[in-house]
C-alpha cells in the first residue's frame, strides 16, 4: 500500500473516529484555528457538525427563556438561564445570570416595539 492510498484511507475516516480527533487535534491544526473565547481547547469526539447543532440547541434554548423573560406584565425575578449543552473537550462556561438593569433594558425595548 502506498502512502497515499493510507492517507486517502484516512481521511475517509468518520470525523468522530480516534484517528480524526487526533488529527484535529494535533498542534498544526490548533495553530490554523481562531482563538475565540468559547472555542474549545481540543474537540475530542465531537465532529463539527456536533459542535454545531449545540451551538444551535443554546441558541433556541436562550431564545425561548428570553421570550419567557419578555412576557409582557410579568412579576418577579425572571427565570434562571438556561444551561448550556455540555461539549466534551471544552470548559464549562461561566453562569450567566440577568441583571435586574438588564431586565429594565430588555422591557424598555420591548415597551418600544409594542408601540410601534
């Protein structure tokens, strides 16, 4: 077998094999990819796609607690955030919590669209 028969062979892998998450995780890749905040350090079994439908899973989720928090003539401390979807390889990410200023932001600006 020549070695360009194993490398195709190996990049045909699944992207959640071990010999893919290494390859994702070998120092040249980290040193091509962004060094955002949320990014995790190594990807682990996860291929991108995973990381990205629990990208999208937090979205809808922090989408429909900030519904719940905008319902008009609501009382009281608004709800606890929702947690984040854990992703093997990257760090828990801080709690995010509403300020009761934040709050007042949010309902102004929805004060606003109500009137127009």
């Amino acid at each position: 077998m020549s070695y360009r028969e194993l490398w195709v062979l190996i990049t045909r892998l699944p992207q959640e094999s071990w010999t893919q998450t290494a390859l994702r995780d070998s120092p040249e890749h980290a040193a091509m990819r962004s060094k955002r905040q949320n990014e995790p350090v190594r990807f682990g079994p996860w291929a991108l796609e995973n990381y990205q439908l629990a990208e999208l899973i937090d979205a809808i989720r922090q989408n429909t607690w900030m519904t719940q928090v905008m319902v008009p003539g609501r009382q009281g401390p608004p709800p606890p955030a929702p947690p984040r979807t854990p992703r093997p390889g990257a760090e828990p990410a801080a709690v995010r919590s509403l300020t009761p200023e934040g709050l007042s932001y949010l309902q102004r600006i929805h004060s606003r669209r109500e009137e127009t």
